[in-house]
C-alpha cells in the first residue's frame, strides 16, 4: 500500500464486496446517465416547442425553478472553491485532504448550472456568441457570463495542475479562481440586488449574502460528497481526513449562524419597511402560501436542524455531520427557489388596489422543467461518480 492510500485511509477491502460495490457504481452509472439524458431531451423539446407551451413561467414571472436550480449550482461551485482554497491556496492543512475533491466538484456543478441555465435561454447558440458580441461593461448579466466562464477556466486549469503535481501552478490558477469566482458571485448578487424594480431583492447587502451562504453550501457539498465516496468505495477514512471534515464542519455552523443572522434581519426589514411589494413578498414566505417552504424549507432544514445537529457532536460524529449536509444541501435549494421565485410574485402595481388586478401572481413549475432539473442534478451526480472512479478518489496529491 503507498503512502498515498495511507494517507487517505484506504485500507484492502474483500474480493466479494468489491464485486457488489462495482455492481452497485455501474448501476448507479447507468441511471444518472439516463436521468441526465431525458433532461437534456425534455430541454431540446422546449426548444423546439417554445417555453411558453412547455413552461410555467411568463411575461408575469418570467424566471422559474431552470433560474433557481442554476443558482443554486453556482452558488454551490463557488463555495467549493472558496473551501479548496482554504488547502490549496492560503495552506491551512486541515483542509487539504478535502481540496482536491472540492475542485473537481466545483468543476462538475458549474457545469450542471451551465447545462441547466443552457435551456431555460430559448436561443441557447446566444449565450456565448452574445458574451463576445455584446460587449457592455454596465450589464451584470454580461459580466455573469464573461466572470464565470473564466471561472470555469480556472478551475480546470487548476485541477489539471494537481494531476500534474505542478502544485504552485495549481495555487496560481486557484487563487485566480477564487478572486474571479468571488467577483462573479457577488455581481450574481448585484443581479438581484440592483433590480429597482423588485423590492424583495434590491438592496446592497445581497452581493455579501450571496458570497456567505455561497461557502456555507460549499462546506455542505464537501461534506457530503466526500462522505458518500467514502462509503460508497468501503474504505477507512484516515484520522487526516476525519480532521479535514471535522474543521469543514465547523466551518459550516459558523457560516450557517452567519446566514441565519442575513436571514433574521431581512425578513425583518421586510416587514418593517414601507418599500411597495417587499412586506407583501416577506409576508408570503412568514404565513402565506410559502410558509412551508420558509419555515419547513429555508429555516429548518437548511439552517436550524444542521446548525443543532453539528453543535450537538462538536463537529466529531461524521455521520452526523453527514446527515446535516444532507439536510443543509435541501434547505439550500429551497433558500434559492424561495429566494427566486417569491421576489417576483407582488405584481408592481398591486399597491394601488387596480381592478380586475391580481393581489398575487402564481407559479408552478411545470414537468418539462421539472425534467430538466432532474437531469442537472443527475448529471452533477455522474459527474461525481466518474471522477471518484477515475482520478481514484482524487488521492493522487501530495501533502
């Protein structure tokens, strides 16, 4: 056994048992490859047929679930970098055993936001050809694609430069894909925070909220992944590793106190405000139609039962953090579906009681978005399994 797998915990495991895990990773393969395909065919579909025979949004909420899920990807991507740096770049050792694994994963759910957001825009072909063309220094949508296109770039160069072994390469690319991906996601916030027209969402402190809960999942992700691989492969994890997940988890209980706080005071500046629309839209989410996805969603399983469930191990039960991620990585994409699609419900004039005007617009994602959503996350999950089997559990590194 080399120094390596030592390191890593990866002890022999019985000839019987790894017949039955192969089994079980072929078939997992098989799955997510199909789950993934029917999304990508349930998107060409909508392209073909037109997003307004095929999806629940329109002119009243024009940005659905396929803008959440995106969200909730890069978000997620962001934070893995921000915690790969913590190893790589900045040489906390605690999180090198975990960094790699954060690389690569953040490669893999940029790309599921990518694959994702590539079909909610009805002409897909723009989207690069508009990054180059339409150049315009005052669009944060542009500066979203030229950001997080280099951040994409980044990041593979970085992970290259860890299989090569070229360590300070690597720590060069990572620290230009954390400035970048720090850069990228807070003008993802200001996308949301500079919009006048919609109250929930404007106001400065979105760009900083957006970075904070970006590494809270980010510390979710690794710690569930890095979990399941283990398991899933049936190795031992080393006392190393243990040490890198443990910090990772209290890592994370520190960051979800952080976005709790956000949370608390945006719903009470939400309520308090005389802002048109914004006590309407916080009013949903604290008893009105959103209620379960707030309190149930957002609250509970992404921040409360995560946060009680660390603090009640000290961080030293890996399974127990591991069933916190699991709870936190569900609140998560509530918190952005929630966060999405509830800013856009108070039409702009319903303060002025207009008749035949509706108080509340409505939407219900509909099966071909569904779809489509079911094939990102597939394929963030294949993603994942191909690069636990292929770059061996990403052990390839040396500390």
């Amino acid at each position: 056994m080399n120094s390596s797998n030592t390191f890593f915990g990866i002890l022999p495991t019985d000839g019987g048992l790894a017949v039955e895990r192969t089994k079980l990773f072929n078939i997992s393969v098989v799955i997510l490859a199909v789950l993934t395909l029917i999304g990508i065919g349930a998107g060409i579909y909508s392209l073909y047929a037109g997003h307004e025979h095929t999806f629940g949004t329109g002119r009243e909420v024009p940005w659905g679930i396929l803008i959440s899920s995106y969200v909730f990807f890069v978000v997620t991507s962001t934070g893995l970098c921000i915690i790969s740096s913590i190893g790589h770049v900045f040489g906390f050792e605690k999180f090198a055993p975990i960094a790699k694994r954060a690389v690569f994963l953040s490669i893999g759910t940029i790309m599921s936001g990518f694959l994702v957001i590539a079909f909610e825009i009805e002409n897909t072909w723009r989207m690069p050809i508009g990054v180059i063309t339409g150049f315009n220094l005052t669009s944060n949508i542009w500066w979203m694609g030229v950001l997080y296109g280099a951040y994409l770039l980044f990041m593979i160069l970085e992970f290259i430069m860890l299989q090569l072994e070229r360590h300070n390469l690597a720590m060069g690319c990572g620290l230009l894909g954390l400035l970048v991906g720090i850069a990228a996601h807070s003008n993802l916030g200001a996308v949301f925070g500079l919009l006048n027209g919609r109250e929930f969402w404007h106001g400065p402190f979105m760009p900083v909220y957006f970075i904070f809960s970006a590494a809270m999942s980010g510390c979710m992700a690794i710690l569930f992944f890095t979990y399941l691989a283990y398991r899933f492969n049936g190795w031992t994890i080393s006392e190393q590793m243990k040490l890198s997940l443990r910090s990772a988890g209290k890592l994370a209980a520190f960051l979800i106190f952080v976005v709790l706080f956000f949370t608390i005071w945006k719903m009470i500046a939400g309520v308090t405000g005389d802002a048109p629309g914004k006590y309407e839209a916080s009013m949903y989410l604290l008893e009105g139609p959103y209620t379960v996805n707030f309190w149930i969603g957002e609250i509970a399983l992404g921040l409360v039962v995560p946060f009680l469930l660390i603090l009640s191990v000290r961080a030293e039960s890996l399974r127990v953090i591991f069933i916190a991620s699991i709870a936190g990585m569900i609140g998560i994409f509530f918190m952005r579906y929630d966060l999405v699609i509830v800013g856009q419900l108070v039409p702009h004039f319903a303060e002025m009681d207009l008749a035949d005007y509706p108080k509340l617009f409505s939407y219900t994602p509909s099966c071909i978005e569904i779809l489509i959503t079911m094939g990102g996350f597939a394929f963030c999950g294949l993603f994942f399994l191909l690069g636990e089997k292929y770059f061996r559990g990403h052990m390839s590194e040396g500390h």
